[in-house]
C-alpha cells in the first residue's frame, strides 16, 4: 500500500547540504508492521517525517523520489495533497509525549478536533468518541481525563493519548517513532503492546520506528536498518534475527541490553560516531567503523542487494562469509 | 486565590504609599509654586506670599504630606489649587476617555499585530515578512504626533470621515463616541502594534518548530487553524507582557496624543498639574496610575493564568 | 490731535445714555435666530469667582463676556459703550464716581440686577483678596446712593477710571449674581445677566452656553447654543476648524496665521490691539545691566525687524511704545538696530559684557533665547541662556533673581496703571528695577490728569522715557488675529483681543 522509492531528503544549511535521507526505497503491504532501526541520527525520523510533509522548508526532496499511497502517487511537496491523507489515512505517533502534545489544549479538544474536522462529527458526538477512544487506549476514567490538560498526565498516560489521537480517524497507517524511548522502560512494553493490539485490530499497516533492535524483534514483520541516511539491511524479521550480514546490524544487535547477562556488564556499544551527513565518506558509510572494512570498502559503494527471500543487504563482505585477507 | 488577593492588596497599598510620597517631595523640590500659577503675571510679590499663606505653601513638606494623607484616609482627596475643582471629580471625568483609549488604541493594535505577527511567523522571511518588518521598523521611528497629523490631514480634512479634535461621551451615542477615539487610538495603535508584532512573531516562529504543532500537522488540521487554535495561544505570553507594559505606559503617557486630539484624558489633566504644580491634583493623578499599573498586573497575571492552564493548577495547588 | 477719543465723552462729564454701540448696526444683514456654534479655546478654564480663580485668562474672557455683563463695554478705539450702566458723572473733580443702573435686569438665577449687586462685587474686587486689584491702586470704595445708583470713591482723580469698570480683560468688571457668589457656586457655575447661560462645563473638555430668553438687551442673542471646547494644540485646533468641528478660535503663531489666511473656506479679522506680547526686561539692580550705557546699546544691539520676521512670520509689526491703537506717538526715540551705536555705548561702559537670560523651554522661547543670542554676540556681548519652565520664570522674575527675561504687557483700555506698575520707583510691581525721578513724576502727572489730550502727550513723554532709558526691549505689538467659518457672522472687531459672540448669529439659523 505504501511504496517508497529513492526517497532524498536533504537540508539546505549554512554549513552545507544535510544528506539526511540519501536514497531510500521500500514497500510496505497492507496489515504489516515495518520496523526501521538505526542509530540516533540515522535518518529514521527525517525519513518518516518526508512521508507526512513535517520538515521545515529547509528541507527539498530529491528529483526522483517517488512516493506511492493506496495505489496512487503521493506528492510530499504539497500541503494540499498530504492534506488529503494526513490524520485520515496515515498518522503518526511521535517520540516525546511530553511535547507532543498541545499544553494550552485539553485531552479531549486535542482528541475531538480531528473528529470533528475530518468526520463532520458534532460537539456531542465527538466528545463521545473521545470517551471511547480513550478508554480503548487502556485510561481509566476516560470520562475525567478528557477535561484535563497533558501536564496532569504522566507520560505514559500522555503516549497513551497520543496514541489515541492518532487512532481517532481509523488510519490506515500508523507511524510511531520512537514510541517508548522517552518513558520509563516499566511502561515501555504496555506501550508497545496497545500499539500491537490495536494494530491488529483496526488491520493496520504500522511503521514502528527504534534504535533498540530488541524492541522489534516480536513485533515487526519486517526489519529496515538504517545508517546515515540510507537502508543498509532488509529482511522479514525472523530472518534477519538468523542471518544478519550487516556489520552494523551486528553491532546494534550486541547493543541491546540482555536480561540474562550478569549485573554491571558494561554494554557493548558500537566504537566510533556516526559519520557527518554533508561529507560523508566515501564508499560504504559505515567503512570507518566497520572491523571488516578493506579498501575496497572505501572505494566503491556496496549495492542493497539480495540473498534469498527478499533478504537484502549493502555490504562486501558480509557476515558469515570469509573476508577479503 | 484570597490569599492572592490579598498580596496585591497589600503591594497596592505600599506602591500607592511610596509613589505618593515620592511624587509629593518632588514636586515640592521642584523651582516655584503653584501661588506663582494663581497668581499670574500682574502680581506683585506681596500678593503671591499672600496666596502662599492662604494655601500652606509656607509649611514644611511632610507637614502637608501628613495632612494629604489624613485626609485621603477620610476619602477626601482634597480640591485643585487652581481651578477649584474637587480631585476626584476632575479624575472621575477624565477617567472613562484615558480607558477608552488604552483600551481602543490596544485593540486596534493588536487587530493589526496578530494577523500579521502570525503571517509572518507562518512564513518567517518570505517577501511579505521582510516588507512588513521594515514597514514596522518605519513606523516605529515616527514620531506620534506626525502620524497624528498626517491621520487627521487625510481623514479629518481630505476625506471628512471622522472629526479631527474632541470628545464626545458615550451618552451621546456609541457612534459619536467612537468616531471620536477612531484617529487618536489609530495614532497610538501605528507605532504601538510593531513591538507587539514583533514579539509575537518571534514567540511564534519558536512555537512553530515544536513537536505539538507537527502532531498538529499530522492531524491533517489546516495551517489557519493550526497558527490559530494551536500555536497563538502559546506564542502569546510575551505578547500579554508587551501589552501590560504599553497599556501602563499609556495611563498618564498619552499626553501628546490626548493634547493633539483634545481628549481631556489623564495625562493632560497630569502635566498641565505639573506645570502648575498643583499638587493636590498631581497626586491625585498619581494615587490613580498607581492603581491602574497594579490593576493592569494583575489582569496580565490573570491572563497568564487563562491562557496557560500550567499556571492554573500550580496556583490551585499552592 | 494725538490722542484719539481718549474717553472724552466721560471725561466731560456727559452722560453715557448717548454714545452709541459701535458695533451693532456694523452689519448690514439681518441677524438670524437659532442654530448653535461651537468655539475652540486654547485651555480649560479655572473658574468665575474672582477670589478663587483669581487670573481671568483669555479663554476664560471669550466665555465669561457672554455670561456676565459689564458696567461699561470699551471699543478698539477707547469709546465707552453704555451697558448695565445707563450713566457716570464724575463728583469733586474726579475723586468719586456716580454711576446710575440699568433697572431692568435681572440675573439669570432671578436676583435682580441692582446697587446691592454692583457694591458687593465691587467691594470683593477692592478688598486684598484679589489679586488683579492692583492696577486699581486708586480706588477706595464703592457705596450704594439708591437701588440703582452707585458711588465710586478715588484717592484722587484718576485717568484710567472708567476704562477699569469696561475693560473686557481681568474679572473686575464682569458682574456676577451676588447669590451665587454668597452660594459659592459662582466659581463653577457663574450667573450674570448676560446674553447666554451657564449650561454644562465638562472639566478639561468643554463649556456649553445656552440663550438667556429674558435678555435685557436687543441684539442678541442670536443662537440657540455655544459650546466652548478646549483645543490645546493650535495645528490641530486649526484642522477642527477647517474641517468644520469649530466655528471660530483665536491664533497667536505666524506659521498658524498664515496657513489659515490661505484658506478661502475661513473669514480672517484682525484687530491691532495695544501692549507688546513679548517685551524683554533688563533688570536694572543687576550689573552690567545697571549702567545705562549697557542697556541703551543692548536696545541698539536689538533688532525687532528681523525678530517680527523669525517669530511671527510678520503677522505682528514692530511697535515704538506700548499703546497701539490708542495713541499715535510717532518714534518717541525708540533706538532703531544700529550695531555701530551699540558698539560705540560700549566702548564708552568700557568693560567686557557678559549676563544671562531666562527664557522658557518652549519651542518660541528657545528661538527666542537663541536670536536674542546671536544678535548680542555681533556687538561682543555674551549672552547665557537658561531656559526654565513658566512658572519658575515667573518667580526668578518675581523675586528679582534674573538679569533678563521675557515678559509681556497686556492690552488694556489704558496702559496707565500698567506702566506706573512696571517703572514706578515705589510701585510693588516694578520688575526691572527701573528707578528714575524723572519717571516717577510723569507717572503721577498721568495718573491725576483727567484731560485725554494732555494726558495722551503725558503718555508719550513716559513712551519717550522708556526708550531713552531702556529698561524693557520690544519684540512687536499686539494684533489680534481670529479666524471663523463662513457661517458664523455678528463678530465684532477683537478689541483687546477678545472674541465676542455676544452678538454672534450663524446665516444657517432659521
Ligand atoms: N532541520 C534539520 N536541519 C538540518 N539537519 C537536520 C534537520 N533535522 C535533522 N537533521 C539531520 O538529519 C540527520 C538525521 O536525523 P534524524 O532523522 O532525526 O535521526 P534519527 O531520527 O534517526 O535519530 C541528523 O544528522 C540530523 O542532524
Ligand atoms: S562494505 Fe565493508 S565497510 Fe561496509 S559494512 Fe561491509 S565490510 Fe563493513
Ligand atoms: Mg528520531
């Protein structure tokens, strides 16, 4: 239902051009979940906030980017075209509840403004729904909590409205980025869980966005990672947790904090820093901090291409396979 | 919020007492006095020392701060030196238009402020920004009383819309009110909209970039309605600050504009006091803006509360 | 004859019944009854009682001459002008007055007009309460004869009397409701007998006047209604009036003057009147001012051409003594701009001449201060400005701490009482300083004389004095300058420079 396709999204600043999103294409199938994991600073958020139109005017879309909804072409530079889908057929969830949210504005006219907007509903009708939305989206008191403002909620009670926002119009698509990594990690899981839960429910096709590998491992059906702005990896998501050939997707995997390893366990980060997006270097991106890296790294770019089963990667020497010495 | 109340009750009255007395020593250190006013200029010395007897001008300063403020504590605020007109009445009367146009002067300022304020934020330096901002930037500079005059050259003489003097109270009808206020409050409001402008349009190019106005966006609301419901409000406490500030300004400020246009507001009524150093009506005046500026703190602080329900809550927990 | 008609009627002793009012009949049409006008003043008003208000200015007169009348009305040439008096003789070679009244007039709150309201005016206006009574020095008294007949009583006969009782300038003449006055509501809502009523009085915005049905007189009044508003500005009190807001204001600024004669919308009068709107003082106890010479070259130094041209843009014309339109004293010495002179009287004083001079922070005084410095500084004498507010000028002037400052002589029927104030040795109001024995005889020589001719001459001789001793500099005369829409009609000239609406009728009436 959504196909994206070399989609390059760069910043015109002082200091240079920002290749925040530098050629990115993928397909997402109605119902599904597509999980987008990367560093911070990787481009996920630019890339799914191209998608909606939610970037300043500094930021131009490449000439080739080609974005495809429900089977017909989305432009992303007009405001009146993503009008037409925005809130109703794709919404979005986003990273901070705590900003989010409109703090001058109730929880119910934050709710019922859609309704009322995109679905005509009156003062009374969509108060209802606001009700009934919020109560879905596991607050209690719904009735209560309408009439209060987002600072006399807790985070978790604030993504929750968020979410409820986001769900208000029955979108078709929903886009949640970084859901849970401003909350506290006791809650992380409820979070992730009603985004599941309503997903399937309302047959959504959903974009969960993370940096943690490990919080996508049961949810998404398929995996896209992400460095400096482009998909370096892809594959359905069991899949991808046999067989990883990135380096990089490697190293996010032995990122993820294990329950079982002994308290005090330093975690295993990736050395090094994510390469500066007006130069980045030449050949593969991650070639700097890559152990596998040869010279023929540096010089020629790895193409996103296929193992079997749709399971595609950029990389000359995969994982698993002999290096070059 | 009693106990609110009563702390800017309280403040009330120790601006009221500092400000009274301060003004009282200083027109009292000022060169000559009223008697050389009452007098004239065909007095001979004798008579002005008569005069200053008569009216207790020979006793000491504090002597007749004390005796001002005993009477004021009965409710007396004693009469003018020169004109014989008891204080409150010659307040009273000139009250209504100082209001009028504080209040008209502000709205016609912020009619203009907030569409353009907003536009401009909206699209912060696009052509019509940069117009605007010099445009702004021009006016400011102006002196008042040019725009006064050139208002009524173009309204009162070429196009006789509206008269270029005087005041009419509303008992004689809302329209002959108005049209009165129209050239004065518009003379005030051409330079008094740009600081407004311009405060709100910074506030709100900042409001404009956080994340609830992207939720906003997303919601698929469109960009009147968001710059409205979403990001006015929030961008406009500075505003309300600004605003305070002028309006407390224009209390006993608007003189030039309430001399041209003869309005017989506040300000005129001070300074032409001062010039004659009748005190009793200087500090009547006084007492009055003293009042007004604490008023117009608390109704800034009032709108703080309504526009921003943080507040609210923290003042209804404490 | 060099004086004009200087009250010659009174001064025969003929009774005023026959003089007629100069101005009534003036106009060919027919006045027309009703409608209403609206007048622009420069300041709001302080009030009607004498006492309280103590200082009648120029607006306050332009209102109270249509509330209360006079004994006596003056025109621009001196002639007296029967009004609530119907005659006055004068008794024991002019040191008392009978005046006989009018017996048909009654105050606008009922009281009837009569001896006992005369006296009790009177009385307060002589008592040391006021304090415009000082150009009044030789009146002693007044008692009531009968109902309607009164007696003045003077120190000695005195020339300037019965202008004092017509003059349209100062509270003394205008006679108020003697209840009103006892009620102490005089002040803030004055009652007299004159043509229009008290109505409404909006403190710091306008006096409202409406036609007093039982008028006594037959011209007048015509309208229905004035209002008085208060115009501060004279640039935008012009635009009230040349967008139709005002019917009538009073102008003293050239640039003002000008711009309105341009305007074919607006009826011009002007009247020159007598006194000099801007005299400068210098101070004769203060040296170097003290030495004639200094003074005299100073006078020289001085160049009231080039002055009419910077402040008045012409519309004043420079004057050689103070008594305008009454008298015709030719040159009477004045000491023309003659920088040569100046320098030669300087030379002779011998020492460098440095003083300062007070002059207000107003726009005109500053540009005052700053010709006067310039013209100075071609002759070597350095002039320091210090510019001080209205009032604080007044009492450095009052209390004898200035060496120069700006000052005015008002214009009045009879500039008598004003200079013997000014230059007597003796007198409480003698400003400059000024002592000359000379001086002081003359000005008790025109105090008693009562024959207009000779006193005129008398005058002139003093005129004559003052530019030979040089204690005050001229800076033009006064003309009076009012301009009206088309509409209004019935004003007559601006004696003493105030408007009369008395007679005053719109042609839009009915
Ligand atoms: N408005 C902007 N102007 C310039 N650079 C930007 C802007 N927004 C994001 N970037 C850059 O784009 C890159 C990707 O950012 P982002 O999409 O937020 O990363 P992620 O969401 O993966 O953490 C970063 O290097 C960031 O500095
Ligand atoms: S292409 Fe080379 S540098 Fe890039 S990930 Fe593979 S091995 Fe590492
Ligand atoms: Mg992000």
């Amino acid at each position: 239902m959504l196909t994206v396709s070399n989609l390059r999204t760069h910043f015109h600043t002082g200091r240079g051009i920002v290749r925040a999103v530098d050629g990115v294409s993928f397909n997402l199938a109605r119902g599904r979940t597509l999980g987008i994991v990367g560093e911070s600073g990787s481009g996920k958020t630019v890339l799914v906030r191209s998608l909606l139109g939610l970037l300043p005017s500094t930021a131009k879309f490449g000439g080739e980017t080609e974005i495809g909804f429900e089977g017909r072409p989305l432009d992303i530079r007009s405001e009146t075209a993503l009008n037409q889908v925005r809130g109703r057929a794709i919404a979005m969830v986003f990273q901070d509840p705590m900003t989010s949210l409109n703090p001058v504005m109730t929880v119910g006219a934050q709710i019922t403004e859609s309704l009322r907007y995109h679905l005509g509903l009156t003062g009374g009708e969509a108060r209802e729904r606001a009700v009934a939305l919020i109560d879905s989206v596991g607050i209690p008191m719904a009735r209560q909590r309408i009439d209060q403002h987002p600072h006399q909620l807790s985070g978790g009670l604030r993504q929750r409205v968020a979410i409820a926002i986001a769900l208000a119009c029955e979108p078709k698509l929903l886009i949640a980025d970084e859901p849970t990594t401003a909350l506290d990690v006791t809650i992380q899981a409820e979070i992730l869980d009603l985004l599941a839960r309503q997903q399937a429910e309302r047959d959504m096709a959903m974009i969960l966005i993370t940096h943690d590998l490990g919080v996508v491992a049961g949810r998404a059906d398929d995996i896209a990672v992400m460095y400096a702005g482009r998909i370096v990896e892809r594959a359905p998501t069991a899949r991808l947790f046999a067989n990883m050939r990135m380096p990089y997707t490697q190293a996010l995997m032995n990122a993820i904090p294990r329950l079982e390893a002994p308290p005090n366990t330093p975690l295993r980060t990736i050395g090094g820093r994510p390469p500066d997006l007006v130069n980045p270097p030449p050949g593969c991106r991650f070639a700097p901090r890559c152990p596998r890296a040869e010279s023929r790294c540096t010089d020629h770019e790895p193409p996103l291409e296929g193992g079997e089963s749709g399971h595609r990667f950029a990389c000359w020497y995969p994982v698993g396979e002999p290096g070059a010495a | 919020m009693a106990k609110f109340v009563t702390l800017k009750l309280l403040r009330l009255i120790g601006v009221v007492f500092a400000v009274s007395a301060l003004t009282f020593v200083m027109v009292a250190m000022l060169p000559a006095d009223i008697a050389y006013d009452i007098a004239g200029q065909d007095a001979t010395p004798a008579q002005i020392e008569a005069i200053r007897a008569e009216l207790g001008l020979d006793q000491n300063v504090l002597v007749r701060y004390g005796h001002w403020l005993m009477s004021l504590a009965q409710g007396d605020m004693g009469r003018s030196f020169r004109s014989d007109e008891p204080v409150l009445d010659a307040i009273w009367s000139r009250l209504p238009v100082t209001i009028e146009l504080l209040v008209l002067s502000q709205v016609f300022a912020l009619l203009l402020a907030i569409p353009a304020g907003v536009y401009c934020a909206y699209r912060a330096g696009s052509r019509f920004d940069r117009v605007l901002g010099s445009t702004g930037f021009g006016m400011i500079s102006v002196p008042t009383f040019v725009l006064a005059i050139v208002l009524i050259y173009l309204f009162a003489l070429r196009l006789e819309w509206l008269p270029a003097t005087g005041y009419e109270p509303f008992s004689e009808g809302v329209w002959a009110n108005l049209r009165t206020f129209v050239l004065p409050s518009l003379s005030i409001a051409l330079v008094e909209w740009v600081p407004l402008m311009r405060t709100l349009r910074s506030d709100m190019i900042a409001t404009l970039k956080e994340d609830f106005i992207s939720m906003a966006k997303a919601k698929g609301l469109p960009a009147w309605r968001i710059l409205t419901r979403h990001a006015l409000r929030p961008s406009s406490f500075t505003l309300i600050t600004i605003l305070g500030l002028q309006i407390g300004g224009l209390i006993g400020g608007a003189l030039i504009i309430e001399t041209i246009f003869a309005l017989p507001g506040i300000g005129r009524l001070l300074i032409n006091a001062i010039y004659a150093r009748d005190y009793m009506i200087v500090q009547g005046c006084i007492l009055f803006i003293a009042v007004g500026y604490v008023v117009i703190n608390f109704v800034v602080d009032m709108l703080y509360v309504a526009l921003d329900p943080r507040i609210r809550t923290a003042g209804a927990g404490g | 004859m060099t004086a004009r008609q200087f009250f010659s009627g009174v001064l025969g002793g003929a009774v005023l019944g026959t003089f007629l009012l100069v101005c009534a009949g003036a106009n060919a049409e027919e006045p027309k009854r009703g409608g209403s006008i609206t007048v622009g003043l420069e300041t709001d008003l302080r009030g009607f009682d004498p006492i309280k208000a103590r200082v009648l200015g120029n607006s306050a007169a332009t209102v109270i001459n249509v509330i209360q009348d006079r004994l006596f009305d003056v025109d621009e040439e001196g002639n007296l002008v029967a009004m609530l008096a119907t005659g006055a003789e004068q008794e024991e070679g002019g040191t008392s007055w009978l005046i006989t009244l009018r017996t048909d007039v009654t105050f606008h709150d009922g009281t009837p007009f009569n001896a006992d309201a005369v006296v009790a005016h009177w009385t307060r206006i002589l008592s040391p309460s006021y304090v415009g009574g000082i150009f009044l020095q030789p009146m002693e008294g007044i008692e009531k004869v009968d109902e309607f007949t009164v007696r003045f009583h003077l120190d000695h006969a005195w020339g300037p009397f019965a202008g004092s009782l017509a003059t349209p300038i100062g509270f003394a003449p205008y006679i108020p409701s003697p209840r009103a006055v006892s009620d102490d509501t005089q002040n803030r809502h004055p009652v007299g007998t004159g043509p229009y009523m008290f109505k409404e009085w909006r403190s710091g915005d306008r006096f409202v006047v409406v036609a007093n049905p039982n008028y006594w007189g037959d011209d007048g009044p015509h309208l229905d209604e004035i209002t008085f508003r208060f115009l501060p500005d004279q640039q935008t009190r012009l635009a009230s009036l040349q967008s139709g807001d005002i019917d009538v204001m009073w102008m003293d600024r050239g640039t003002t003057i000008r711009s309105a004669q341009k305007d074919d919308s607006l009826d011009e009068h002007d009247t020159l009147g007598n006194g000099s709107l801007i005299i400068f003082l210098l101070n004769g106890s203060k040296p170097p001012l003290d030495d004639l010479r200094v003074r005299q070259a100073l006078s020289h130094a001085w160049d009231q051409t080039l002055a009419m041209k910077v402040f008045y843009r012409n519309t004043q014309t420079e004057i050689t003594h103070p008594y305008g339109s009454l008298l015709d004293c030719g040159e009477a010495g004045y000491r023309a701009h003659d920088i040569e002179k100046a320098k030669q009287l300087l030379a002779d004083y011998g020492q460098p001449v440095a003083f300062e001079m007070i002059h207000t922070t107003t726009p005109r005084g500053r540009e005052v201060g700053q010709l006067m410095q310039q013209l100075f500084k071609r002759v070597g004498v350095t002039l320091n400005l210090k510019p001080v507010d209205q009032l604080q000028l007044r009492q450095r002037v009052f209390t004898n701490n200035y060496e120069m400052s700006g000052w005015r002589i008002g214009d009045i029927p009879d500039q008598g009482p004003q200079l013997f104030g000014l230059f007597h040795s003796k007198s409480g109001y003698n400003i400059t300083k000024y002592r000359a024995a000379e001086m002081d005889a003359l000005l008790e020589q025109q105090r008693l004389l009562t024959d207009a001719e000779a006193r005129g001459e008398l005058l002139c001789r003093i005129a004559e004095t003052i530019n030979r001793d040089a204690p005050i500099l001229y800076a033009g005369g006064r003309r009076h300058y009012a301009f009206t829409r088309q509409r209004l009609k019935g004003l007559p000239a601006l004696a003493y420079g105030l408007i009369r609406l008395g007679h005053a009728w719109v042609t839009d009436g009915k």
